[in-house]
C-alpha cells in the first residue's frame, strides 16, 4: 500500500520542488548578495545580511508592510462576517430559487483579478464611470477617487465585493453538513435563534472558520494584481502594498539582491501568519468543537 501511495505521491513532490522549492533557494541565495542591473559595482558579492538590514530599517519597506496590514485586516475582518451572515440567510431560506442565486454571487470571485482592477477603474472613473459619476455629481467626491486619499478604501471595498462570496460557499457548506440532533434537542429545551447559533452553529463551524480566515488572510497579504491595475500604488505611496514594493525593487530598479531579501521576509511574515492560525486551529477546544462537528453525538471515531 504505502509504495503505491508513494508512485502518486512521487510525482507530485517532484513537481513541487521544481516549481517552488528551487526558485525559493534561489532567491535566497540572491538575498545574501548584491546583485543590481543598474549598478557596474553590484557583480553578485557576497554581502551576508546587507540586503535584510536595510529592509528592515528602510522605511519604504515598512510603510508597504503597514498598508498591507491596513488593507489586510479590516478586508478579512468585514468579508467573514458578511460571508457569515450570507451564509446563515441562504442556510435557513426556504424559498424556492433562492439558492439558485448562489453561482451568480459567486461570479466576482470566478473572475481574474485583472478583469476585477479593470472594471473598478472604470467603474470609478469621475468621467464615464457608474459610480464616479453619481459620487462627482452628488458632490461627495471633487476629484478622482483613485487620485486621493479614497483610493485605498475603494480597493479594500473592490476586494470585499469579490471574496465574500467565496467565504459565503465555504460556510455554507459548513453549515448545510452540520447534524440536525443538537437543533432538535436545543429546540425542545426552548432555546433561541441566538443562543441556537452561539452555543450549537458557531462552535461547530469554528474549525472551517478558522480554515477561511486563514485562507483570506494569505490571499489578502500577499494582494498585488488589483492595487496595481488600479492605481500603480499611488497616488504617492498611499496604496503601495509590501508587494508592490517588491515588484518596483526588482523588476523596475532591477536590484534583484536587496528585493530577493525583501521577499523572503514577506515569506517569513507570511509563514508567521500561517503559524499562528496553525496553532490556534489545533488547540485543545477547537479540536474538541471540531469532533462534534464530524461526529454528531461528540464522541471518537471508532
């Protein structure tokens, strides 16, 4: 058995190392050197931790950091609850057809991302578009909204319309394999909407939860293609992510040393990010909320 499971498993690993393992230790061969296109001087010498030293003191760096934290944050925060709440309305709706709106819902979520940041700049646009030209004529905007400080906001609200309706279908999901015992049971003890969802729905769906957030927070932190279309991380600095630095440092001052060492801490924030849900998904409680939601009556497999 387990030397069949390695002849599927082989080539799959094999793969993974290509594609990522090997362009991972590049780069970070990169990041101990100085290695710059535009500089006559920068002939791949070895600068031990030059390149991490001044990223961490560079302030460029850690103002991209801190609107990747800005965008990041209230994005995930705002996408659960509202995916949440979308999830709970379609899970309870017992009206014909309305679930058939789901796959338009999901519709934003199904398209790239440059089709997202194309269609938000046109739709925001003070001249033509939809909705810049009702914000323009009801006097709530004097300027273009991706020319000032509301561009950020505009972005943050642009990635909510398309990923809350991929947290939606995974909690919805969640919520329609949940076992129907303890909803009869807290139904005889005369139980409320709220304490039904507090007590029974949430602590089952906690795991998937987690599993969402984690999987938006990744996503969110490593956002480039929709800033990027939209407003090239202006105007000025004030939508410039972590990863819209990296890409000016590397691919348009072509500094490939110092920016290798900028991605790898990108990574390493990222993989902290990973951690720390990782060890809250495996805590003792929530291991415990998630046997109940797998096996009805809270007991151990056999």
């Amino acid at each position: 058995m387990k030397t069949k499971v390695t002849y599927w498993i082989g080539p799959t690993m094999i793969v993974l190392f290509i594609v990522e393992l090997i362009p991972f230790f590049i780069c970070a061969n990169y990041s101990f050197r100085d290695i710059n296109y535009t500089s006559l001087r920068s002939i791949g010498q070895w600068v031990g931790l030059d390149n991490y030293r001044e990223a961490l003191f560079n302030p460029d760096f850690l103002h991209g950091l801190s609107i990747t934290f800005k965008f990041m944050i209230p994005v995930v925060f705002i996408e659960l609850i509202l995916g949440l709440l979308l999830a709970l309305l379609f899970a309870k709706s017992h009206l014909e057809g309305v679930k058939n709106l789901i796959p338009i819902l999901i519709i934003p979520t199904i398209l790239a991302p440059v089709v997202i940041g194309l269609m938000g700049n046109l739709a925001l646009n003070s001249e033509y578009g939809i909705i810049g030209v009702f914000l323009h004529k009801w006097g709530l905007v004097k300027t273009s909204i991706l020319g000032s400080p509301a561009a950020l906001p505009a972005i943050m609200l642009l990635d909510i319309w398309e990923w809350t309706p991929f947290v939606m279908v995974i909690l919805l999901a969640g919520l329609l394999s949940l076992p129907k015992e303890p909803y009869e049971a807290a139904a005889v003890d005369g139980a409320t909407s709220w304490q039904t969802f507090k007590n029974i729905t949430f602590p089952m769906i906690t795991p998937l939860f987690a599993i969402v957030a984690l999987l938006r927070s990744i996503e969110a932190f490593k956002t480039f293609d929709i800033p990027w279309i939209m407003t090239r991380g202006g105007p000025g600095q004030i939508t410039e992510t972590s990863n819209i630095y990296a890409y000016r440092v590397n691919f348009m001052h072509w500094d490939l040393g110092y920016g290798a060492a900028v991605v790898i801490l990108l990574y390493i924030v990222s993989f902290l990010l990973c951690v720390l849900f990782w060890r809250y998904f495996t805590k003792d409680d929530i291991k415990k909320e998630r046997e109940v939601m797998f096996y009805a009556d809270g007991g151990k497999e056999n």
